[in-house]
C-alpha cells in the first residue's frame, strides 16, 4: 500500500517536472503567435494610405438611389360603366400607364385620322420646325386646306394645319418631301409603330383615308387598335409642339410667297366646351365611323381616352372622362428604385 502511494508520488513528481521543462518551450510559441498576430493587423503602407490628401474645392456627387414617388389611380368608387355605342375603346393614365378602361382595345379598326398622330411624329424625326417646304403636286381630298403648287410654308404651320385642322393635304406635302419620297414615309411610320410595341398596327398612308376619291374601298388600307393608339398618344404628349399643338382651337398658318393666310378652327369641338379637355386627334370616315384620341388632365391626375367607331364620339368621351375622374382616386405609391445593374 505504502509503495503504491509512493509510486503514484513518484508519477506525479515526474510529470510536474516534465511540465515544468516544456514550459519555456511552450512560452515561445506563443510569443511567436502573438508577434505573428500584431503584423497581420498592424495598418500597413497600403493604397489607402498613399492617396494625397488633397481640399476639395467642391463637394463629391454622391450618386445614390433613393425610392421615387408616383401616384397611382385607385378604384374606389366603383361608379358603373356608361352605355357606349363603340367598336373599341381604351382610358390610360398617362402618368403610371395603368388602364383604367379597355373594351376591344386590341381588335385591329379603320383609325381614320387619328393617323396623324404618327404622321406628325415621323414629321418631327427628320424636319425641323423652321425648314420651309414648297408645294407640289399632289393628290389629296376630304379635309384639304386647298394648297396651291408653288407655295411655300414653314414644317410648322404644315405641322398646325395637320394636327387642328386634320388637313390631308398638309400630310400628304410632309411625307412626299420626305427621303424616298411617301413610300419611305410610310415604312417609317410602321418602323416606328414596330419600335413603341403597336404589334397590330399597319399603316397605309399618312392620312388615315380609307377609300379614294370616288368613294371606293381602297386595296391596302391603316389598321390600328385602341390599345396601340393609346400608347401613340402617350409617346405623343412628351413632345412639347405636339402637346402645345393639339391644345389649340385657332391657328393661322401663312403662304411665304404670297403672304396669303388660312385661319384654322379645331375640329375637337370638346376644347371649347370642356377646359379640363387639351387634345388630341379627331378622326372620320364613312367607314370607320366617329373616332377620337383626347387627353383630359386634372389636379387628380391626366387621362388619354380612346373611342373606335363610335357613334358619338364627343359624348362618349365625355362620358368616359366623367366616369374615370368620379371612379378613381390617384394616391401616392412609393417605388423602390434599384441601382445600376438592376
């Protein structure tokens, strides 16, 4: 028992003097560790470090992307839907692009003049309002200012001409001057439909006409839908002579050579009747009936209304208008915006 207790002495004498001889040994790893530890997050001579420090006369632009606000239309009121006699018809806000309204909106129909529409935006494209543009033959009916060959007028007034008073003959001068001519004209006009997304349009010709002088059907002929148009107008109403343009129910446009001037009423009879009402494009043939692209804009927020073969194409708009504003209220929406790459 006695020399167990010794034995067990002895080992652990042993092993306190093992411990007790690696100690230094065990001192300098980790002094080593610790001197290894202090480099690593020392500061070093870095790039950061090197920079001049330099005043700044200005302060940085910080880019930073913050939420944007919109205001969206909201239906509250759930007022019922007027009677309508039209083909097709669309109501968009203009401001968020949501739409509030949609009957046949993608049945492709006779647009009459609502073409123009385009007619003035591929106009805008390649003239310049000041270029002056001479007169010559051509082949035009229905809504005519009656020009004269050898007249010359600003692409401004030829511009007034075709979107107040619808004249043909003022599209028909705008695309025959056009590079190549009226055929290239056209194929820009479709191009540029191809590029705002007007998957069912096709256009014929500058005017919207669909038949000829004599009345008969013509062979290729504009299609258009509500949709399509309502999505024309919108690209439309950013440009600042376009929406100065249609807002208009008087103009005078004047023949440079003579000096002679042809005054100019709106066809839009709805400018003078409701002030809230600022375009945009009236449009009518026998055969697609009334049509009418109109822009209405309140406090509450701006709308683009379009009615297709309609048999009364001011008092549905109207109606239209009336029901859209008493039905929707435009609340503030808070948009997260991402940053670039998103």
């Amino acid at each position: 028992m006695i020399s167990r207790r010794k034995n067990n002495l002895y080992f652990d004498f042993m092993s306190k003097k093992v411990l007790l001889k690696d100690w230094p040994l065990k001192l300098k790893k980790w002094l080593l560790f610790s001197f290894a530890l202090f480099f690593i997050f020392l500061p070093g001579q870095n790039w950061y470090f090197s920079l001049p420090l330099e005043a700044k006369e200005k302060n940085q632009e910080v880019l930073t992307y913050l939420p944007q606000s919109s205001r969206y239309p909201v239906n509250l009121a759930k007022v019922p839907l007027p009677d309508l006699t039209v083909q097709a018809a669309m109501v968009l806000d203009v401001g968020s692009g949501t739409v509030l309204y949609r009957f046949n909106e993608d049945f492709p129909l006779l647009p009459a003049s609502t073409v123009k529409i385009m007619t003035a935006l591929v106009a805008l494209d390649h003239y310049s309002l000041d270029q002056i543009i001479e007169i010559g033959k051509i082949e035009s009916f229905g809504q005519t200012i009656d020009f004269k060959v050898g007249q010359k007028f600003y692409v401004r007034d030829l511009l007034l001409a075709l979107l107040v008073a619808s004249a043909n003959d003022a599209a028909e001068v705008l695309a025959q001057n056009y590079p190549g001519g009226k055929e290239a004209f056209v194929r820009a006009m479709n191009e540029k439909a191809e590029s705002l997304s007007m998957s069912r349009t096709h256009f014929a010709n500058p005017t919207g006409l669909d038949s000829d002088v004599n009345e008969h059907k013509l062979k290729d002929f504009s299609l258009t839908t509500a949709l399509d148009l309502s999505r024309l107008a919108r690209v439309a109403l950013r440009d600042k002579f376009i929406t100065q343009t249609v807002d208009k129910t008087f103009v005078v446009v004047t023949d440079l050579t003579t000096g002679q001037e042809y005054p100019l009423y709106n066809i839009n009879i709805l400018l003078n009747k409701r002030p809230e009402i600022k375009g945009i494009k009236t449009g009518w043939t026998e055969e697609a009936g009334e049509c009418l692209v109109a822009l209405a804009q309140k406090e509450e927020g701006s709308l683009v209304t379009v009615v297709l073969g309609s048999q009364d194409r001011f008092g549905e708009t109207e109606k239209l208008i009336d029901w859209a504003y008493a039905n929707f209220s435009w609340q503030l929406v808070i948009e997260p915006t991402l940053g670039p790459g998103h």
